[in-house]
C-alpha cells in the first residue's frame, strides 16, 4: 500500500490527491480488520505510516513547519501505537537465524526458550484488534488535518530541492559512516536510507527498478544489523536468562553475521549514493517527467 505521485502541471493538486488516496486506503483496511488479519494489517499500516512520513519529507517547505511537525508527529505516534508484539517477534527472528549455525540442538533449545516466552508475553499484552481500532481514530485526524493543507505553491523545483536535500543527507552519513562506523550512526544512517527508498518508490512505483532495488536491500542489510545490535543489547540486560557457554557460541554466530552484513552494505552503498546531490537529484526529476510523459 504505497504513495503514487504522478508528474502533473498541478502538482499541489496531485500531491493532495496522492496523500487522500493513500490514508483512505489504510481507513479502508483498518475499517475492515479481523483477528485473522491483526499481523498483517499491523504491518501494512506501520509501513504506510512510514510512507506517509517519508512523502511530508518532500512537502514540508510548503505545507509548512507546523503543519509539517503535527502531521509526522501523528504519524508517528500512530505506528508506534502498534508496535506490541512487534519488537519481541523480531528478536525470535533474529536469534532463529543465528541459531542455524550452531550444531547443538539443546543449546539451540535453551537459548531460544526466553525469547520465545518474551513474545508470548508481548502478544498477550497487544490486545487483538483493539490497538488498531485506536489507530483508525488517529488516522482520521490525520485526514482532517491533511484536508487543510495549501499546497498550491508545490512545483517540481520545490521536489527537486527536497529530494536533492533528502538524498544528500544519506549521502554525507555515508560519506562520515565510513570513518566512524558506530552503531547508533548506522541505525541513524538506516532510517535515512529507508526513507529514500519510499520517497523514491512514490515517485516510481513502477519504474527505477535497479535504484529502488539497491536502496530497499541497502536498507534491508542496515536493518538486519540493527535488529542484531539490538538483540545482543537484550541478552546483556538479560544475561542471568543463559548459560555462559551457550553465549559463546551465539556471539561467534552474531559476529560472523555482522561482518557479512558490513560486506554487503559497504559493497552496495556506492553504487546508492555514488553521485552528488545536486546532479542526482536533477536526473531523477527529469525521469520521472519524462516516464509520465510518455504514459500520457
């Protein structure tokens, strides 16, 4: 479920069509949930939220700061509403995968047991459906809000300089990553990342398949290496939870997965930010026109 803006000589026009689609489309599929459906509407709204997020990036400088400020902090707060389960289910995912590689199936057992219980737990907390009926509720103030907006001043020199700013942005944390590869900056570097890569989707949701391919598993390998980060963390503050020698074998696990994540994303992100702002930002925009023109 994702933003489409199509080049237009209205381009406030289309922005604001763009965004009424997109929220009513979550409206209709919070509308509609069952407890069936709770996992999988929990994601597809987070993600659109984040969507959501990354599109106000683009238009801020002319829906303005304040209305700009609301609208990502009600966005905000509506995916983090629905964050339950979520994180305890990404440390099982984590720790299963590391898991593969050890031999010991007890010790597979036992290092697995306290994170299987802390996700029965976080489900149990959730509450089935009732978070997203409160999400549907905050969602509709969005869409009250989002009516509001002027835009009739948004042209493409207003997009360009936004995705030049968007895209430069990744590119210098690239650029100092590189030197200082901390954790907490890659984490930073990977939102940056990811929110390019749904800017960009919105632009092309078709088309630029090689660029939207390289910042989506950029962003996927950055993302896999927080989740690693953060498992670790877990166990530190958990620690009386397992046995000294089961450890040792999950941190060799967790520190060859993290050098083949760092492989990969030093590999990947020249060929996602390779070029400077300004001229990638030009020949973005100049495609995107000329692939609407020609669907027209």
């Amino acid at each position: 479920m994702a933003i489409a803006l199509r080049a237009s000589s209205r381009l406030g026009s289309a922005a604001h069509k763009a965004v009424d689609k997109h929220l009513n489309s979550l409206d209709k599929m919070l509308s509609g949930v069952t407890e069936a459906d709770v996992d999988e509407v929990i994601h597809d709204t987070r993600t659109g939220m984040k969507r959501m997020r990354a599109f106000l990036r683009l238009i801020r400088a002319s829906i303005g700061k304040p209305a700009y400020r609301q609208a990502n902090a009600q966005s905000k707060a509506l995916a983090g509403a629905l964050s339950g389960s979520r994180d305890a289910r990404v440390l099982l995912d984590t720790v299963d995968m590391l898991l593969l590689e050890l031999e010991d199936r007890e010790c597979r057992a036992r290092l697995r047991e306290p994170f299987l219980q802390h996700y029965a737990r976080a489900c149990e907390v959730a509450g089935g459906t009732r978070p997203l009926k409160y999400a549907r509720k905050r969602l509709h103030k969005l869409q009250h809000k989002a009516c509001r907006w002027r835009l009739k001043g948004y042209d493409y020199q207003a997009l360009m300089q936004a995705v030049e700013t968007e895209y430069g942005q990744g590119r210098a944390h690239w650029l100092q990553i590189q030197q200082y590869p901390e954790a907490e900056e890659l984490h930073e570097w990977r939102k940056e990342v990811k929110r390019f890569y749904y800017q960009v989707s919105l632009l092309f949701p078709h088309g630029n398949k090689m660029q939207r391919a390289r910042l989506k598993d950029l962003g996927e390998y950055l993302g896999q290496l927080h989740d690693l980060h953060i498992l670790l963390e877990y166990i530190a503050n958990h620690r009386p939870l397992y046995w000294t020698d089961d450890l040792s074998h999950l941190w060799r696990a967790a520190q060859h997965r993290e050098q083949i994540l760092m492989d990969l994303i030093w590999r990947l992100a020249p060929k996602a930010y390779g070029e400077p702002a300004p001229s990638y930002s030009r020949k973005l925009i100049k495609r995107w026109r000329d692939l609407s023109q020609k669907k027209h």
